[in-house]
DNA sequence: AGGTACTGTGGGAGCGCTCCCACAGGTGAT
DNA sequence: ATCACCTGTGGGAGCGCTCCCACAGTACCT
C-alpha cells in the first residue's frame, strides 16, 4: 500500500526508494540509479557516497519498477515442452537444472521454470512469452515438430536449445559430442573382444538419438565390422522401450555379446530382459548405458556408462544465453553468427562391460 | 497462438496496453481493469464488449506494471536451503517439485527456484525477499536451525514449509505421516515373522527422522517386543551413513533378522554392507527403506519401502500458500489458526521382506 | 578570448498498470 | 420534493524505477 504503512519505517520491512537513498546520499537520483547499475561515469567519491547510503538504509531495487522502466526483466525461463513426469523421469534434466543454477549464481537472473507438457500449460507460456515476462528462454528436450522455436524466433527472444533439433539448427544450441561418445562406447566394447554389438537406440526424432546410432554404425564399419540391421532395435530412452527393444535384439540375433543402449534407464530395461533369457552380465553379454546417472552406479551390476557433462552444458546454455541478450540487436544480424557449442564425452568403465 | 499471430497491428513489437484496449471497447482504462481482474462489478454489456477487444488486439496484461502498481508480483520461490547437489540426488524433491508445478499449473504464479546453498546464495535470496520479489515461499528441507523462517516471519512474507522443524513448527507445514509409516514398515516386519528388527535412523535434526524413530519405537512397545538401544543406529539419509551404521548394528546385535532404514538410498547402503557379511535378503534379514523412490525398485532384491505421496504434498503446499497469499493479513491473526497438513503414507511391498 | 569536447550530475518524463475517488443515473423510502 | 444508497463507470494519482536531456564544471585546444 502506498501510504499505509509508513510507521514501520523504522529498520526492518521499511523499503527505501532510490530516491531516499538520494536524499540520504546528497545526491540526485539518476546518479544514485548510475551506482546501482554500476556506471562508469560516476566519480569515486560520489560512488563512495552513495554505497555508503545503500548499505545503511538497507536498500534493495524494487525489481518490478525496473522491469517496467527498463522494459527487461531480469528473469529467464526454462521451458520443459513435456509433461512434469517425464522431465524428473530422467536424471539428465536434473543434472542440467543444477548446472543451470550454477550458471545463474554469479548474476542478477532469475530462473523461472516453466512446463508446457499440456495444452493448456502451451497456452499459458506462449502469453508469458508474448508478455515478455522474460529476458530469455532455454529450451530442453525440443522434439523436432515443436513450434516452440518458431515461436520464440518470431517474438525474437533470445533462445538456446539443448540438443539441437537437427543438424541445421537454427537456434543457438549446446550439445554433447553423442556421436563421439556412442564411438567410444562401441570401441570399448570391441576392444573388451566382443563380437557382435547390438545397439538400442533412443527415440529417433530427438536428433541426439540419431547421432549416437551414427556414431555406433561408424565405429563398427570403421573396424571392419558387420552392420546388421538385426543388431539395431528402436527404443525410446524409456525403461519399458529398452525391454521391447532387447526382447526383439534376442529374438532375431540370439548370438548377440554386447549391447549398447542409449540410456542408462534403457540399458536397466534389456537387462532385465537379458537376465530372464538367461544371460549373464558381463559374462555371456557386456552391457553399456549413456548418461551415467546414479541407476548406473545402483545397478547389479553397475553399469558402464558414456557420461554427458550435463552440468556443463547447463553452465553454457546460461553463458550463451545471457551473452545474447547482452547483445539482443534488431534481429538484423541473425543466423549469421550461428552459436553452438559441443562438449565432450567420457567413458566410465564399470562391471557391466 | 496468442500474440503472435496478430503481428501486423500498430508499431512492431509494440504490445497492446490497457488504454489502446480501453480506446478500442469504447470505455475507460478502469473498466478494463476490473474485466481483466474479474471484477463483478461491470455490466454484462460492457465485459463482452472489453473482452471483443481484449482478444482481437491479443492483449496480454505487462507483468511488470501490474507488480509495480499493485505491489504483488504474482510469483512464488521455491526455496532449497541446500546445495544444488543434494537437491537432486534425492528423488523426493523432484516430486516434490512435481506437485508443486501442477498445484501452480491452474494459476497465474510462477515459480522461481532458488537455491540457498552456499552463503553467497543465502546472501541474495535475502535480498530477493527483502525486495519482496515475491508473494509467497515454498520451503523444503529445512534444518532445524535455520534462520530463514525467523526471516520470512519477520518480513511477513507467507511461507509453507514441508517437514515441519519440531512439534511446535510455527510455519504452516506440510508433512506426511511418518509416525504412521514407520509403524506400518515395523509392523508388516513383525507379521513376516521377524524377530530383531533394528532401525537406521535419518538425520535427527530432522524431525521427521524423529517421527520415524517413534513409530518404530511404539510399534514394537505395543506389540510387547524389546526396544533395545543396541538396534537403533544414527544415520543420515545418505548411502554413506547407511553403510556405517548397518556396520554398527552388525557388531552390536549380529542376530538382527531385519531392518528398517528411514530412506532408500539408506537401504541400499545397509544392504551392501549385509551382503558383505554374508546375509541374504531377505532370506536372513528383511530389508525396507522409506520413499519408495526409483531405486527401491531398481534395488536387487526390489525394495519393500515406506511410500510417501510427496506429489501430493508438493499440492498440498502450494494450496496452503495460496490461501496464505490470499487471505494476507496485518498479521495480527498469525499463530492462532496455524494450518497444517498430514498426508498418509503407504506401504509398498517388494522381494527384500 | 572564445570554441569544442569532454565528465559528472540533477531531474523531468514516462513505463503500464491498480487503486480509489468522483460522479451519473437509477431505485426506493420518506 | 428530499434524502439515502445502491451500481457502473471514468480517469487522476501514483507505484519506483530507467532513460535521456540539460547543464555546470573542467580541460585543452585555436
């Protein structure tokens, strides 16, 4: 309220305006406004002042005054297109949220987390958006039809997207090398002596997915091996996919060695499938998963994994994004500095192999 | 969808205000106001007439104004007074997180997530609250010494915590039933037969490891059974603690034929440690942990755990906060109605008991 | 001397809302 | 006729900032 509360100004919940800080400093308010936003072109002794002020009345800048005056928000959304369940299903968004916390630490930013799994919940972020109720948005998870993209570009927000939607992706993105990583995991595999390597994919039209079977095919015709079709089967980074996908690898090649699944929760589905049929693991099959999440270290026994810095990522989605926005010029230079950044995987070598 | 698609109106970018809609429905900026805040006191005429308006010049409310004018901000903070890392390696906040995103999936609020991990983080969010940058605070995973709900009290800021600190918790809590969990655990151990049945503890500074001391205390008292120090170990919640204190009942009551762990990922570390001394699950020694979380199920035996609705809590919280919200008063009604939730929990039955 | 170009500073003019007062016009009781 | 008291409405007065223009002061030229 306005006038209301005026008796308890005293020390705490009274909140100083820039202007008090002005009076109390000696000073007018621009130049106090000039301190806060850390200006250039204040003198010493004036800055000196006003700290002085600031400190001793306590003041801190009313965030909605300046998101009005200023027309920005200092605010960021991560935007989750899929529904809650799906988002805490899977380690990977945690591990990401973390290192996008981490990233925002060192700033200003807020971070408002945002699902769009329904219709309704779509609605609702496209008015926040419209509303530019934020500076920026980082999406996860983008399935190659989504029009969330479209979107943001077209009420030019500055986006970045982890796992680009495909190889000519627009916005600007971070991903892990998959297709790096699923080399590495397949020549582990080779070089344990494994023969015949089969591959459980992720859900196909996540672009990542498609990389980590380029990176499986690559790595076997690169040693010479086979590439059987038989030996590929189509998951969807799910637990019950992995278990449909290992069922049909058993099926149509019961002399497989090796599986590499694309997911540590895939990878806990065939092996429960695995184990039914009878196979020991690593014995008579070794085991690989992606993503090194805690299932792979709980799991009998613990599985060897291509561990993604997620966190990382997180981290550089912060950095890219917020350089953007630094930068957000009138959409004229657009597309040409195409931004993207890949950062390397790691095999982490546990029983299962 | 919303906005965008209406581009071409007036100068590019410009979003509508209330006056250009006032302008267009032919009344007052007031009146369009009290339509967009459903106000009842607008005649059927004109609401249609601003509502016509409202849609085809797609306006959108400008968050910002609207805190600036009406001091709210029309956002909530979740607040984790812990590092990051702890956060997500415990499944139960992300559902936690889970139930608070569909309670708040009905609103207009927002959800901001803010960490208060390190003294850096405790520092600003400080400051975020003392600007009041937001309505309301979700606390989860709060130690009993924690200054921030003196904070919060004092700044008058509604807040709803999850675990209440102590029987006398003066925030409005949401809990489950631990007392009863635990006794149902200590009782379903009893009807399998078990005679020794020991107990790893949580963290004690949290009450609700406390709780679960207790119903595992009374039930065994009001089945006349022994309660013998020697079968009650510290813990921590962590694997770690769960391996240290398994260790310790080991030495002291070596013919324990059960064990009830206050979490699973307690559980997990007890049962490494009997399986290394040669105990089989449950041949030997029943095992149950509490949470039911992902690795309960993934556990080999599979988990008997103590499940608690956490999704439901997380809604629970976020209803009570709202209602705080509110019915926002001078505070002087404070302390008299203190609201609380319990929510059941439930028993789920795997191999390992 | 005047001219030019800085640096530092004060404060007016909004940003787009909500709040609230004023007031028109209707109703019913006096 | 007066009064009281509704309902619905318009619009002024801010909310606390940022932006930007004006301008004093200083410095270094012509």
């Amino acid at each position: 309220m306005a006038g209301a509360g005026h008796g308890a100004r005293g020390r705490s919940g009274g909140r100083p305006t820039l202007e008090e800080v002005a009076a109390r400093a000696g000073v007018g308010r621009g130049t106090v406004s000039r301190v806060i936003n850390g200006s250039p072109r204040v003198s010493d002794a004036t800055r000196a002042a006003v700290e002085a002020a600031v400190a001793e009345l306590g003041y801190v800048p009313n965030t909605a005054a300046r998101a009005l005056a200023a027309n920005r928000t200092n605010a960021i959304a991560l935007v989750v297109p899929e529904p809650e369940t799906r988002f805490f299903a899977e380690p990977y968004f945690s591990d990401m949220l973390r290192g996008v916390g981490a990233g925002l630490s060192d700033t200003e930013m807020q971070l408002l987390l945002t699902f769009a799994g329904s219709d309704r919940k779509r609605q609702r972020l496209a008015q926040y958006l419209a509303a530019h109720r934020v500076d920026g948005v980082l999406l996860v998870s983008v399935h190659a039809d989504d029009p969330l993209p479209e979107m943001l570009d077209q009420l030019e927000i500055p986006a970045v997207i982890s796992g680009p939607r495909s190889a000519g992706e627009t916005l600007t993105s971070v991903d892990s090398d998959n297709y790096g990583g699923a080399r590495s995991a397949v020549e582990h595999l080779m070089a344990r002596g494994r023969r015949t390597i089969a591959h459980i994919t992720g859900h196909l039209d996540v672009y990542g997915a498609q990389r980590r079977v380029d990176g499986y095919r690559d790595a076997l015709r690169d040693a010479g091996r086979e590439d059987d079709e038989l030996l590929v089967a189509e998951g969807d980074f799910t637990e019950e996919g992995g278990r449909r996908a290992m069922a049909r690898l058993l099926a149509h090649r019961p002399d497989l060695d090796a599986v590499f699944a694309a997911s540590d929760v895939t990878a806990a589905g065939a092996r429960q499938v695995l184990r039914e049929a009878g196979r020991r693991i690593p014995d008579d099959v070794s085991l690989v998963g992606y993503d090194d999440s805690a299932i792979a270290r709980h799991m009998d026994p613990p599985l060897t994994s291509v561990r993604q810095p997620i966190e990382e990522m997180g981290r550089a989605m912060i950095d890219l994004l917020l350089t953007e926005i630094a930068d957000r010029r009138p959409a004229a230079s657009r597309g040409l500095e195409r931004r993207q950044a890949v950062l390397p995987t790691e095999l982490v070598v546990r029983a299962s192999s």
